[in-house]
C-alpha cells in the first residue's frame, strides 16, 4: 500500500470501534429478522438492517469520546444515513451494504460528494497523478489545501455473510482507490486503551466553518479533463 494512502486509512482503533458497531447491528437484524412474520415483500429487511447497523455505530463512537470522532445524521432524498467524521484529519467515513460477490458500489450522487476530493487531497500529499488514476482520465484542480480537501472513506458490509471492506472511491466512482477485506481485523479493547493523543477542543482545525456545518464536502471547481 502506498505511505501516502496509508495516512488517509482508518486507525486501528477507529477500525475496531467500527466493525464492534457493524457486528452488533447485523447480530441483532439476524435476532430480530427470525422472530419476524414471513411477508411476500420484506421491505422492511434492507431498512431495518442498515438502521440498525448505523444505531450501534454511532453508539460505539458515542462510548469513545477520546477518538474526536462524530456522528453527523444526513439524508439524501429520501434516504437518511449517516456520516463519521474524523476532523483532526478531515477524514468522512460512509457506511454502505455491498454484497460480497460485487466489486464495487453502483454510482450514486452523495457518495459521490464524498469521493469528489480523493484524488485532489492524495494528489496534495505528495502522490502523482499517474499514481492514483493510472491511464484513466482524470480532472485536474487548482491546489486549494488538504484542509478543504476532505478524503471519503466509505466501509462496506454484507449482512448476510458478515464480510466487511474498508475502501475509498475514485473521484468517478468507477474504481476504488484501494480496498481491503476487514472483517477478521485485529480487535482492539477500548475500554481499556490509554489514548496517545489527548487533543484539547482549541487543538483542532476544523475544516467547516460552523455556519456551514450542514456542507460536509466541499466541492471542487475542475478544469478540463486532461
């Protein structure tokens, strides 16, 4: 794996913290879905597992204050989810089903949001473009900072074989940057770990002005496709 790419990955910590939230929502969907009637339906299956699995996540962060991050409720369309921020990085982390005989994630426009900036920000860090698109097209910008270059990551999981990847998009959403099966990661005690880092409130640089919270991503103004 690329050093550069590597600053951008989850922690250890934050991992672990995930996939303990991940595990305990689909235990609990299994649990529930056996006492449920049969309908010819199911519309509930898909909704109640993502519920869940985005309610013990965010507990699991809730139980960990020391990590800094958050949980930031969105809603595209009609669709509400969720999104985790690391904001001493400026790192977002999406959660999404994907099962684990697919690739990758059909295209849709707020994943995308959160794709948007990858290149840029990895770009920033020192890597070449070559390095991160390969032969494919990519739009070139303006440099503008990391700090207002979020990196996306987005940890998918399939409820029903229990395997999770923990992956970042191509801007296109037509590759992934990289991606890496997760599920039998170390895991890691939080309630007994003693944080390296204990960053005061004043200590950190957030990258989104408080009026205008409600804009996670920033949006990248690009020029031609070279």
């Amino acid at each position: 794996m690329n050093p550069i790419i590597e600053k951008c990955m989850l922690t250890n910590e934050q991992k672990s913290i995930i996939l303990k939230g991940i595990n305990q929502g689909i235990t609990e969907y299994q649990e529930l879905n056996d006492l449920l009637p049969e309908t010819i339906t199911k519309k509930y299956s898909p909704f109640l597992l993502s519920d869940l699995v985005n309610t013990h996540v965010a507990k699991e962060i809730e139980n960990n204050p020391h990590t800094l991050m958050k949980v930031i409720k969105r809603k595209a369309g009609f669709h509400p989810y969720i999104v985790i921020q690391d904001p001493v990085r400026n790192i977002f982390i999406l959660l999404s089903k994907l099962y684990e005989n697919q690739y990758i994630l059909t295209p849709s426009g707020y994943r995308g949001d959160f794709a948007s900036s990858n290149g840029e920000r990895l770009h920033e860090m020192g890597m070449s473009l070559e390095e991160i698109y390969g032969e494919s097209p990519y739009q070139f910008s303006l440099p503008i900072g990391i700090e207002n270059q979020p990196f996306g990551i987005i940890i998918c999981y399939d409820g029903r074989s229990g395997k999770v990847y923990d992956g970042a998009l191509r801007p296109d959403q037509e590759d992934w940057i990289y991606k890496e099966d997760i599920t039998d990661s170390i895991s890691i005690n939080t309630e007994t770990l003693i944080p390296l880092n204990n960053y005061q409130s004043s200590d950190i640089q957030l990258s989104l002005k408080p009026s205008v919270e409600d804009d996670i991503v920033v949006k990248l103004k690009s020029k031609t496709t070279s």
